[in-house]
C-alpha cells in the first residue's frame, strides 16, 4: 500500500506538470481511452506504469482523474485505473501463453474478417450509389407486391377534437367533405384554432388505424372505414369529427409511397450485395493481371 501511495503521489505530481497535455487528451474520453494507445508506445521516457513491453503515461490518465476534487480522489482514481490497465494486460499475456495453435488460427480467422469487413465498409460508403430513384423503387413494388401487405388500416385525412357545444357545426362538418378546397382548409384552421383542443391535418401522409385511435374514443369507426367518410363521435365533453380523404384497409397491398422506406432498405441491401460480389471480382481479376496471383509455382 506505501508503494501504490508513492506512485500515486509521482502521479499526481507529474500530472500537474503536465497540465496542458491534459487538455488536448481530454478529448480522449470522448472516444474511449483505447483510442489514446495506452497498449503501445515507442518509448519509455515519460511512463509512470510498465508491464512488460507496454507503458502507461501520465496524460494518459487525465480523462480518469479530471472529474476528482483533491488530491487523495486524483490518487485512488489513478490506482484503480492502472490496476485495471495492467490487469487486462496481464490476463491478455497469460492467456497468450497458453494459447494453441487452433486457438491462433481462430484469432487470425477473427483479425482477417475484421480487416475485410473494414475494406467493405469502405468501399460500400465510398464507391457505391445510396439513391434509389421512383423509378426503380416503382417496377420492385410491382414486381414485389406481395411483399408489401397492410398488417392495420392506414388513412388520410383530418381530425378535430370541439367542445360538444361548439359553434357553426353543421358548416364545419361541411367543410371537412373537401380538404382539396383551401378556402375551405382555411375555414378549418382558423375554426380549429379558435375552438379545437386537438386538431391534425394529414391528407399527405399516412397514419395507422392505431395511431388515430389513441385520439378517438372508440373503434366502431375502423369496422367501416372507407374514402370520403366522415366519423363523429363523443365522450363526455368533447366532440370528435374524423375525415377520411383515402384509406387502405388491413389485408390489401401497401400504398408504394406508405412502402417506400421499406423498399429502399430491400434495395439497397440488395444493391449492397451485388456490388461487394463485383468488386470481389474486381479485385482478384486484377491481382491475377498484374500478377499477385500466381499459377503453376515450382
């Protein structure tokens, strides 16, 4: 316990003479500490840690110690630190040593597929197209239909939520058969901010059965919902008037642009595959032109 005191004491000493260092490194901690190589340095000059040919510094700890207040929580935050940090080393050392030539193969397996899922990466978000034009996305939706099945309704179209006893309700009610109309659009806006709690208008995007229904007060609505209906429904204060412009009920093929995102990933996941199968290609047709694959060695 002296001897890890007095080391912790070098190390705070240290460390306060290398106050500027700190603030570069702290930026270490944003990335984790591996990314400031505490495994591995070329020299010795410096280091307050050695175990075996791997050496800990004193900046490299700024990222530990920065949040202590005094100087006893800068030591006890160092000596645990460098307790992990040698032990991870240690325990990687033992378990080299025992290590089999099966096991060596499996590392070196591991370290290649890393390297090449790397290169692939690379070459993925470099080299390859990431846009999927309408064009292309509509003949797969054709040709795939049946990939692309409603599991719930889904609709367009508008919601208000008005006290029971709001006003002009039978003009409103009106006005909500044709939300193509803006004077009619709005006639809704100005009444919804007037008069609604609640008020949506999503005649271009699609909402889920479900998702209007955690605004609804019932469900009866869903068992006949259909294009250009209008729903009205109450609970005990409110009065709730659903307009649908369009619908797809579960069961019928999705909408392409409700399919779209979907369609995109499928694509470009496909896209992705074809493309790594031509540069593999690529790759070795080349190597074998310029030689790096040899054939008929004696």
């Amino acid at each position: 316990m002296q001897k890890n005191a007095y080391l912790c004491r070098k190390i705070t000493m240290q460390m306060k003479r290398t106050r500027r260092v700190y603030i570069i490194l702290a930026g270490c901690a944003l990335i984790g500490l591996s990314g400031c190589h505490l495994l591995q340095r070329d020299a010795k000059e410096g280091a307050v840690v050695q175990v075996g040919n791997n050496y800990l510094y004193a900046e490299d700890l700024a990222a530990v110690t920065q949040r202590a207040t005094t100087p006893e929580d800068s030591a006890r935050y160092a000596e645990a630190f460098i307790r992990r940090w040698a032990t991870d080393i240690l325990q990687y050392q033992e378990g080299k040593s025992h290590s089999t030539p099966e096991l060596e193969a499996l590392v070196e397996d591991y370290r290649r597929s890393l390297y090449v899922a790397e290169y692939e990466r690379y070459v993925v978000d470099k080299r390859m197209p990431k846009t999927v034009s309408d064009a292309e996305a509509d003949t797969f939706y054709v040709h795939n239909t049946d990939r692309f099945i409603l599991q719930e309704n889904i609709l367009r179209g508008a919601l208000l939520v008005i006290p029971q006893d709001a006003p002009l309700q039978p003009e409103l009610k009106k006005r909500l058969t044709d939300l193509t109309d803006e004077e009619n659009l709005e006639y809704i806006e100005k009444y919804a901010y007037q008069y609604a709690s609640g008020y949506e208008l999503f005649t271009e995007q699609w909402r889920t059965g479900n998702q209007i229904l955690m605004r609804m007060p019932t469900n009866k609505w869903q068992k006949t919902l259909a294009a250009g209906k209008q729903y009205a429904e109450q609970d005990s204060t409110s009065l709730y008037l659903l307009q649908v412009t369009d619908c797809r009920l579960a069961g019928e093929p999705m909408p392409v642009d409700y399919a779209r995102e979907a369609i995109d990933k499928i694509i470009l996941s496909q896209r992705r595959v074809a493309f790594l199968q031509q540069q593999r290609k690529q790759l070795y047709d080349e190597a074998v032109k310029f030689g790096k694959v040899k054939f008929n060695i004696e």
